[in-house]
C-alpha cells in the first residue's frame, strides 16, 4: 500500500475541489495519506475560526488529525552529501537552496520523509519543491495532484 505524503498545496486544493476527497479515502481503507506535523501546523493557523469568540479549528481541519505523523528526523545525510546537487541552509531565513530552487524547511523535511521511507510518495503541485525532489527522491516518488487522484481513483 503506498502511503501518499501530501503537501499544503495539495490538502488546500483537496479542501476547495474535491470537498468530499478525504472522507471518501477514509471509507475505502486502503489509501493511506500523510501530513507533517509541520505541515499541519502551517494548516491550522489558517483554519482557526471564531465561534461566540472562542477560536476553533475548522471542521474540515479536524478530520486530518488521525493522519498527522511526526516529521522530526535526522536529516539524511546522504542528502547532503549528494555530488550532484548543491544544498546549502540559510540559517537566517530558514530556507534551504537546492541547486538554486528555494525551498521552506518544512518542504525540506518532506524530501527527507520520503529520503527515509521510500514507501511515501510525495504529492505537491509546489514547483520548486518538485524540482528539489527530483534531484534527491526516486522519480516514481513524486506526484502531481493529477497524478495522485489518477493513482487512488481505482480505490473509490
């Protein structure tokens, strides 16, 4: 069973095209998906609503929690020590250059999930990042959003 690790890009464009994506995947059992905590933090601060002013998170946000894995790893060595590519950290900017592209830390810490577990395919419609996993993942570990709903399709 692949295990799809999806990327804020692609939770939000599930949220606003495919409402109803999630629930369907949770009913059939055999598509599993992943969020970062890291991502998931980034998606709650975005869907905090105001109820009698109380702050809430979104009901919509709530149903990924069971899916919500722990993204801190040690970062692949093997990443770094890559003679193909350059990966350079901006310890001011938190961001990470990968032969040019420039990529957030948490869209590093995708690549190095997927680094450690190759069963987990990436899924992210975010070009610098495709392009960053692409010098470091399997290619058959990256998906677009297309891709990803062509992939599990035959499960719904």
């Amino acid at each position: 069973m692949n295990q799809y690790i999806l990327d804020a890009n692609i939770i939000i464009k599930i949220w606003d095209k495919c409402p109803n994506l999630f629930s369907e995947i949770e009913k059939t059992g055999i598509v599993d998906f992943k969020i970062s905590k890291d991502i998931a933090n980034e998606l709650s601060q975005k869907e905090y609503k105001t109820f009698n002013g109380v702050p809430i998170l979104s009901d919509k946000f709530l149903k990924l929690l069971d899916h919500i894995i722990d993204n801190h790893i040690n970062i692949d060595s093997s990443i770094l020590e890559m003679t193909n590519i350059s990966v350079r950290f901006n310890s001011l900017t938190k961001m990470y250059s990968i032969n040019n592209n420039k990529i957030s830390l948490n869209d590093f810490n995708l690549i190095s999930l997927c680094k450690s577990n190759r069963d987990y395919l990436l899924v992210t419609e975010d070009n610098k990042l495709q392009n960053s996993a692409k010098l470091i993942l399997e290619s058959n570990q990256i998906l677009t959003f297309e891709e990803f709903l062509n992939e599990i399709k035959v499960y719904l």
